[in-house]
C-alpha cells in the first residue's frame, strides 16, 4: 500500500470542515429532503470532532485528541449504516425520538423541574417501530475485514479507564527507577489522523448522495484513491441488510 503523507491527510479534514462552515447554501431533492434534515447533524459532527482533533493535536495534546477521532468514527459509521442499510433511516429516526424523550425525562428530575415534567406531555408521541442497535453490532454489520472495529477498540484507550491510564504516566529511567509524567506521549497519532480522514470522506460521500451532487461525487472517487480512504461500507452489506432504494 502506497504511503500517504499525514500532511494530506489534515489538509483533507481540514478542508471538510471548512467546506462545511462556509457552504452558503444546499440544495436537496425532494426525494432526499427528511434524510438530510435528519442526516445532517451527524454530518457536521463527524467534521467539527474531525477538526477538533487537530486543534489539540496542533496545542501539543495528542493524547487528549484521540477520544475526539474516535467520536468521529463513531459519528461517521453510524452515519453510513443509517444510509446504506434498508430500513436505517427510520430506525434512526425512532431513536432520535426515543432519545429526545429520555432527555427531558432524566433533565426534568436532574434539575427537579415541574415545567419540563408538564412540557413532556406536549412532545410527539413517540413512534413505534425498530431503533438502532448497538454501535459495536453496527459496526460489524460494515466491517468485514474488522479494520473499523480494531480502531475503534484501539481508540477507545484514551477514552474508558484503562492500562493505558497507568502506563501512559509512569517512564522507566536508565537506572531502572519510574519516573511520574504530566505529560503523554501518543505513538500512534497518524493511525489516528488517518481514522479522522476516513471518517470525514465517509460523511462527505453521504452529503454528496443526499445532495445529488454529481460533481464531488467524482472528486470524491479521485480523492478517495489518491488518500486511500473509502468513501463508503456498502460493498460490505450483504442481504437483507442492503437499502433497495434511494442511495
């Protein structure tokens, strides 16, 4: 496998998000106008977790950076099951409102507030139907070859209480004593650029598809051979999962 340069790769990320902030305008298909409505919010986080990786990467906190990668793997892979596997888009639609309910339920009695008890009443009904699944089963359904699964598990160290939360402050001196470290080391930071670049590709090739624009969608297929980041899983969706139509 060709080597890419990390350089290009943070320019290509960096270049979502901008592209993202600065986008005067979007035009959707009628066909396409509740998906992006519902869509698009993963969209944008997918960028800005993306971009915010660098932001610390650039202030010198590597380590810190890496649970934000791995928010945009996240983002980004549920993002594509919502859109390439048949029936995902109302399986997310169902949790949203699911979730949105739970929110001011668990934020009524957090803040112990008789106003959003009563407001609760007023939200839609809550629609019945499948929700999404855990994200690890998500992301096994799009993962064939388990690079994403192996990411995310590698990822998730900066994130859960782990060894890594020992090993990453502790540094054995010349004569053998431990040494107590503020700072951290990450090894691994372009594997992590990397994941941001995939993610950010897969989330511009779903906003190119619901915005039926065919011109990215060529830039797209060159960009994503010439970084060698996929721009979408559905070559990995088998029966019954694949979407019938409108992809």
């Amino acid at each position: 496998m060709r080597h890419v340069p990390e350089s290009a790769l943070v320019e290509w990320i960096e270049r979502c998000a901008t592209d993202a902030r600065e986008a005067p305008s979007v035009t959707v298909s009628a066909a396409h106008h509740d998906e992006y409505l519902l869509l698009h919010g993963l969209i944008v986080r997918t960028f800005r977790y993306s971009n915010a990786y660098l932001t610390l990467v650039k202030a010198g906190m590597e380590g810190e950076a890496v649970p934000l990668a791995r928010a945009a793997l996240e983002h980004a892979v549920t993002l594509q099951w919502v859109f390439v596997v048949d029936g995902g888009v109302t399986r997310y639609r169902n949790t949203v409102a699911h979730d949105r309910v739970d929110h001011f339920r668990s934020l009524a009695e957090w803040l112990d507030n008789d106003e959003l008890r009563e407001a609760l009443c007023q939200l839609d009904p809550i629609p019945k139907g499948k929700q999404l699944g855990k994200f690890t089963d998500m992301m096994r359904d799009l993962d064939d070859k388990k690079f994403l699964q192996m990411s995310y598990r590698i990822l998730s160290q900066h994130v859960h209480v782990t060894h890594s939360a020992v090993t990453a402050f502790l540094t054995e001196g010349e004569e053998g004593e431990l040494h107590i470290l503020y700072e951290q080391e990450y090894a691994y930071r372009s594997q992590a650029t990397y994941v941001c670049a995939i993610a950010c590709m897969m989330a511009r090739w779903v906003l190119a598809r619901l915005t039926n624009d065919e011109e990215l969608l060529i830039e797209l297929d060159q960009l994503s051979d010439e970084l060698q980041l996929p721009m979408n899983l559905t070559d990995n969706v088998k029966p019954p999962l694949t979407r019938r139509t409108g992809i």
